[in-house]
C-alpha cells in the first residue's frame, strides 16, 4: 500500500540514503543523500525554523502529560498480560492493528482483496499447500511462523477494553479454504463476487480468524480480458493474459484458475500481505521466517533526529489537520448518508514498468511522481465525464512503509501516513472539451500545445510535492498523532475523533511493489505459475476512493476500489490511465507506450 521509506548507510556519502519509490521499480534518481544538518538547517529556511520555535513550548508543557498517559498505556497493558494473555492462546493486540477496528458492527470493513490468476489448480491442491506453508509452518522454537492465520479478534474484560487475538480451538481449514460461487465463473460473476468480498459482506467471519481463500475452477470466458479494453494498438493487453503479465515469458499448460485472497487490515498491511503470498508460498524461497530482520527504521542516530523533527511538527500538525477544510468534489460521498459500504472495483490495462521509468529518469524524478501524474489525469478526465465541478485539487492519503524490506514477511501495520495532492484543477491540466481525452485512445497522435503543457505542469506539480517528502518528518509526526491518539485515549473518543480528520480527504493513493520473477506454487509434486496479481487497498472512514498501484514480473497496473456513493464505475477511471502515460511520455519527447522496447541488458563487467 506503499512509498517505501528505506533508510541504509551507504558508502561515501553524506550520510543515510532514502528510497522514495517503488522498492526494486524506484527509478535511480529516488535515492539521494540526506544533506549535512547545516546544510538542511538552509534548506528549511526561517518560517520552519520559526514554526519549530513556536512549538517548543507546546511540546515541552505537553511532554509531562504525554509521559503520564503512556504510562497509564503500559499499566493498562500489563493488566492485560497478567490477566488474559496466555503464551500460545491469547495475545494482546497492538494498537497498530486495533487502529483497522477489526468488529463486525462498522459499515465500512477496511479489507484486502487480491485476484491471482495461476496455472490450472484444484481445491485440494490449494488448501495443502496454504496448510503446509501458512496455517502450520514452525519456528525451529516450535511455535507458528504465521500465527495471525490460526487467531481470531477478541475483546476482554470490564467494558470489553482489551483487543486480543485469541488462538482458535478447533481450526476448520475447509471453512478458510473454499470453491468460489458457481457463479464467479464467467467474467461479469467474477467482477461481482470480488465486489462482495471487497465490501466485507460476504467471507470472512469475525467469529474466525480473518482471512479466506476462494478459488474458481473451470472459469468460463476470456480469462485475458476480464476488466480491460483493447491497448492503443487494437490488440488485447488486459490484465491476466499469460505472456504479457510475466514479461513475455509463456507459460505451460492451458486455462486457468483464479484465487481470491481476502483478508482484513487488521492482520498486516498490503506489503507485508503481499510479500507473505509472494515469498513464503514460492517454492523456491528457501529463507527461514524465523530469520528475517526485524528492525526498524535506519540507524540510531538517525531515527532520534527524525523523532526530534516529528515531535516539533506535532502541534502544529495537530490543529491545522483538525481545523482543515474537507475536500469538496464528487468523489467524495452525499451528507448526511455518507458512504454505503458497497464496493465497486476497476483495474487498467498493464503497461511496462520500464516505460514508467524511462519518463522518471528523463525527468530526474521518481517512479511515484509519473503514477500521481498519470493518476490525477485520468481522475480529471473522469471529472469532466460526469460532467462535475473539477475542484483545484484533491488530497490523497499515502501510507510510507516504515520497515526494512527484508522484514517485510512480519504479519504487521508498520507504516506512517503522508498527506499528497492530486492537482486535478492545475490551470490547464487538461482541454476543458469534455470526452476529448477519452477520443485518444487507440491513437498515438501527439498531444496539442495545451494538452502537453497541462501534462507537464501536472507531473512537475507531483514530482516538486512527493520530493518534499524525502527528508520531511511531517509523515512520522502524523503517525505520532495517529498512533498516540489511538493508544493513549479512549476508543470512544479515539475513533471518531481519527475519522474526524482522515474523512477530510478524497482518496487513498499507494503503490506496491510486486515480485519481479512469476511466482511459483508447489502444489502436489509439481509447480504452478502465478500468472498475474491483482491488488486493491481498502478504504476507511467516510473516504469512498483508493487508488493503488501494484507491479508483477515488469507489468504495472493501476486499481481502483471506490464506495457506490461516490462513483459507481472506477473501471472508467481505469481505463484512461494508459492513455494519460502515453499523454505524458508524448509530452515529455518520448514515444508511446505501443512503440516502447524494453532496452536490451547488458551483462556488468
């Protein structure tokens, strides 16, 4: 769901470097050096230094009372621990996981879904292998590697106060594990039941541990265009075709089955989710869980500076976002009804992550910064569509992963938040002649004087606001005020008061790495290529609209999940984000993605 935020000593240079971007997809001008303090001391300039002044005070007064309600957090858990927790049966949950309000009673259930299209599979293959390889893999201590897949969400005690995960008594794997629908076998049936599933209405059981497999055997349609229309050269290019979706590699054996993952937030965030199905279900990976790195973020030194920096931009952050003005535009939802908790999905066709970068590099930007371009297009265009008011500019809630990538199979919620801006209504973003950019598809005509300029404005608004984010601490003190509001409060008060300030937003943007290589399932005595991965990012709150992309085996893809309030077909909005990368390569001097080759690779010296 993810920026990452990697921090790493490398050699000569100034300092700890910062990845930005799409992991392994970053292009390489995401990593920098972070400047020597002096040097940031310049950068910052006097309103900063002025603001941080200012807070000082706010920040020493409220440190006592900040310490006293930690320390009332602590007792609070330790009364939990002497009096429910019991090693291998009950464990208390983290408030990072407790934020995702795992209960049943909320209209909107913030919950994973993932489409894998594999190599034709059976029910019995399917439920051994997440039986061997989830439900019960050891430590070589003997205890389970992934024991979130054996616990359910529990409340204890006086006023039901304590969230724990209790391990399950009697774990059914057939109940996790099942056939899809008969219905799920045609494309419009398998639209439809990821929908339901998406929505939290259908699956999962909170009286159960919170995660389910579904698979569609004998899928009857077009497996190679599910969602997507025909590329710009009239050819099929939609998602969950073999060749294209693992980089031009065939793949053996003919048809296809599809599995349905779904899971609630609450058990990990998406990277975590992803690299768990990626790596721990490849039989090629060989490395133990018991050995990953669980560390945090960078070194000492620097994580102090950063935490000093986020605490000076605590109070300050604090009222601005509880004072801000809540996006108007229509994809947000009708008041007072709100969001339904009806989900509607849309995915795009794929296009070359290389592509991607190839416009990054040409622009001395990031990865990230071309996505929040081609994105904020195709959501204006969607705009003009519906013939809607298109507001100046749209906030995006963007999770920063906060872990090390190898520590990325820990079942967790290890990020921070940043706030980015989608410039929908940058002056000349787009021709205001409603349907014009729809017209382009198919067609690598280059984009008119003021076509290509608003292209350009747009990806230099989006590359100037996601590099601010490089050395900001403004993420991690909205985690600080996220987390610590959750943690030292009250849920009755935490809860509404968080959906107070998140429902001031429009979307969810996130970007997810994929595995570069297919991933390979051992099933029974043979292997089965995943063909594709299909992600989408739940949304909570009152926010109707998550925009997420998410890479496999050199492809990219961008989906969308939105609330039935807000609009009813994202699958329109997916369908201009190719052609909006085609606007902006063709904008910045470089040939449409139908003419794009991959650059040969070049064996190192």
């Amino acid at each position: 769901e993810h920026i990452t935020a990697h921090h790493k000593p490398t050699p000569n240079s100034l300092g700890p470097t910062v990845l930005v971007g799409l992991g392994d997809n970053a292009s390489s001008t995401c990593a920098t050096p972070l400047p020597r303090p002096c040097r940031e001391r310049e950068k910052m300039g006097m309103p900063l230094v002025l603001r941080y002044a200012l807070s000082l005070p706010f920040v020493l007064c409220g440190t006592p009372l900040v310490a006293m309600l930690l320390g009332a957090r602590l007792f609070f858990e330790w009364v939990g621990r002497r009096l429910f927790v019991s090693p291998g049966a009950v464990e208390l949950m983290d408030s990072k996981d407790s934020l995702w309000q795992p209960v049943a009673s909320i209209r909107v259930k913030p919950v994973i879904v993932v489409l894998l299209e594999v190599e034709p599979t059976s029910l019995p293959e399917l439920r051994e292998l997440v039986r061997t390889v989830l439900v019960e893999r050891c430590l070589p201590s003997g205890e389970f590697a992934y024991p979130r897949f054996r616990q359910r969400p529990a409340r204890h005690g006086p006023l039901r106060a304590w969230m724990t995960w209790d391990t399950v008594k009697g774990f059914d794997l057939k109940q996790h594990v099942v056939a899809a629908p008969p219905d799920a076998s045609t494309a419009d049936g398998l639209i439809a039941r990821l929908e339901v599933l998406a929505s939290g209405s259908a699956g999962i059981s909170y009286d159960a541990p919170l995660w389910r497999f579904e698979i569609v055997e004998g899928f009857r349609g077009d497996a190679s265009n599910i969602f997507s229309e025909p590329g710009p050269t009239g050819e099929n290019v939609g998602h969950f075709k073999g060749a294209k979706a693992t980089g031009g590699r065939e793949l053996a054996g003919g048809g296809s089955s599809f599995v349905i993952w779904q899971s609630h937030h609450s058990m990990g965030d998406g990277v975590s989710l992803l690299n768990l199905l990626s790596q721990a279900l490849d039989s090629r990976k060989k490395k133990p869980a018991d050995e990953v790195d669980s560390s945090r973020l960078g070194t000492g030194s620097l994580k102090t500076a950063l935490a000093l920096q986020a605490a000076l931009e605590v109070p300050s952050l604090a009222v601005s976002n509880f004072f801000a003005r809540a996006d108007k535009s229509v994809f947000r939802a009708p008041l007072p009804s709100g969001v339904s908790g009806r989900k509607r999905l849309g995915l795009s066709r794929l296009v070359p992550v290389g592509a991607v970068k190839e416009l990054a590099r040409a622009q001395s930007t990031s990865v990230n910064a071309v996505l929040v371009a081609a994105a904020t297009l195709a959501l204006r265009e969607r705009l003009e569509q519906r013939g809607a008011e298109v507001p100046k500019s749209l906030k995006a809630w963007t999770p920063i992963v906060t872990r090390r990538p190898e520590a990325a199979w820990r079942m967790e919620n290890e990020f921070v938040v940043a706030v980015a801006s989608f410039p929908v209504g940058l002056p000349d973003a787009l021709p205001t002649n409603p349907g014009k950019f729809s017209q382009r598809k198919g067609s690598v005509a280059l984009p008119d004087d003021q076509e290509g300029a608003g292209a350009r404005a747009v990806l230099k608004h989006a590359a100037s606001s996601l590099s601010a984010l490089k050395y900001s601490a403004v993420p991690f003190a909205l985690g600080f005020i996220a987390r610590g509001t959750h943690a030292l409060m009250p849920e009755a008060l935490s809860a509404p008061l968080l959906q107070f300030v998140a429902d001031k937003a429009t979307l969810l943007f996130s970007s997810l790495p994929g595995p570069t290589e297919p991933v390979l399932w051992k099933l029974g005595t043979s292997g089965r290529a995943v063909k594709s991965i299909s992600f989408w990012s739940p949304v909570r709150s009152q926010v109707g609209m998550s925009v997420c992309s998410f890479s496999y085996c050199g492809q990219l893809s961008l989906t969308i999940l939105t609330d039935e309030a807000v609009d009813r077909s994202p699958q329109a909005i997916c369908d201009c984000f190719a052609t909006a990368l085609d606007v902006l390569r063709l904008a910045h001097g470089l040939t449409p993605l139908a003419e794009y080759e991959e650059a040969p690779v070049t064996a190192a010296v």
